[in-house]
C-alpha cells in the first residue's frame, strides 16, 4: 500500500509539474520576466565589477605621490592587476565554496518529496497569479519565485539545525553580515572607497590585540 500510495503521489506531482510548466513557458508575463530577471542579473553584475574596479583605480591613485613617472605608470598597474586578480580570486573562490556547501547541503537535506511541492506550489503561484500580484506591487514575478524558494529553503535548514548552539550562530551571523554590508555601503557612500582597505586593516589590528 506504501509503495502504491508513493506512486500515485509522485505520479500526480510529476503531471502538475509538467503542465504547470507547459502554462509557464506559455505565459507572456513570466517570459517577459524572465528576460527581464536575465537582464537585471547582467546590469548588475556589469555594476559590480565596474564598482570595483573604480575603486581599485582609486586604490591604485596613490601612486601620484611617487616622484619619478615610469615608476608610477609600473607601480599603478602592477596595483591594478594584483587588486583585480586578487578581488576577482576571492570573489569566484566565495561562490563556489558557498555555491558547493549550499547543494551538498541540499542533496542531503532538501532533495524529497517537500521540495517538490513547494517547487510547484511557488511555480503554480508565479503562473496563475501574476497577474494578481502585479495588480497589487509591479514587481518580477520571475525575481518573486526565486526569493520565496530561497526563503523556504533557509527557513527549513535552521528549523532542522539539531545543534541549538549551531543554529543560534548561524541566524546570528546572518544578521550581524547584514548589519555590516550596510555599514559598508554607507560608509563607502560617505568616505570613499577607501573603506575598503581600511576595514580589514582595523579588523587585522583588533584581533592581533
């Protein structure tokens, strides 16, 4: 009956799935989205390297004060292609030690049957009412379904967490790294980028102290 039962189930949620995403390659709304998302994803990448890359320049603009002109030209782009390897290594390194934690984490954790449903609840929602929702807030329904997917996945890893202690740690690490990239930012904002050699320099000295 168990096996019976588990094969009617999945076969269901294999069918809702499959005309869930029939209707949602046929919805002009989520291909308009869609595109859009792709979009905002580029110009956003396309902002942050072009951030850091000023800010390297600017980095990199000390080397005004060096008297001789061809010492300068040598030193300003040997600064500007160590900072540019070195932010470019440790930004692609991040991700993919948090892009591989995250799906060791899932395969483990998250790949059931709960996923599933949740996957096609939040697809069924982004197909049968976007229009709704845009009714309400013009957002991208694309966008929408990614962050409420996200939302479920990391609300279900801390509520599993067995270790209290762990769980504790991980909402507070959480917080306290929102706190400090908006720190960052404003501080970026108001002083320059500067910050950015001027933080982890700080950071380096209370340790050491």
């Amino acid at each position: 009956m168990t096996i019976k039962y588990k094969s009617v189930m999945y076969a269901s949620l294999l069918y809702g799935i499959i005309t869930t995403l029939i209707t949602a390659i046929q919805s002009e709304t989520i291909q308009t989205d869609l595109i859009r998302a792709v979009q905002m994803l580029g110009q956003g990448t396309e902002m942050l390297f072009f951030t850091m890359y000023e800010a390297i320049k600017e980095i990199a603009g000390i080397t005004s004060y060096i008297p001789n002109e061809f010492l300068a030209i040598v030193v300003y782009w040997v600064i500007i292609v160590f900072l540019s390897v070195a932010m470019l290594g440790i930004l692609g390194i991040g991700l993919f030690i948090v892009g591989r934690k995250y799906y060791n984490f899932f395969i483990e954790y998250q790949k059931d049957e709960l996923t599933v449903f949740v996957c096609l609840m939040d697809l069924a929602l982004m197909v049968f009412a976007d229009k709704l929702m845009k009714t309400i807030i013009p957002v991208n329904i694309v966008i929408i379904g990614i962050v409420i997917f996200c939302i479920y996945s990391a609300l279900r890893g801390v509520i599993e967490m067995k270790d209290k202690d762990a769980q504790y740690k991980l909402v507070f690490g959480v917080i306290v790294s929102f706190i400090g990239v908006g720190v960052t930012a404003l501080l970026i904002h108001m002083i320059g980028v500067w910050v950015i050699l001027v933080l982890p320099i700080a950071g380096l000295f209370l340790l050491n102290d």
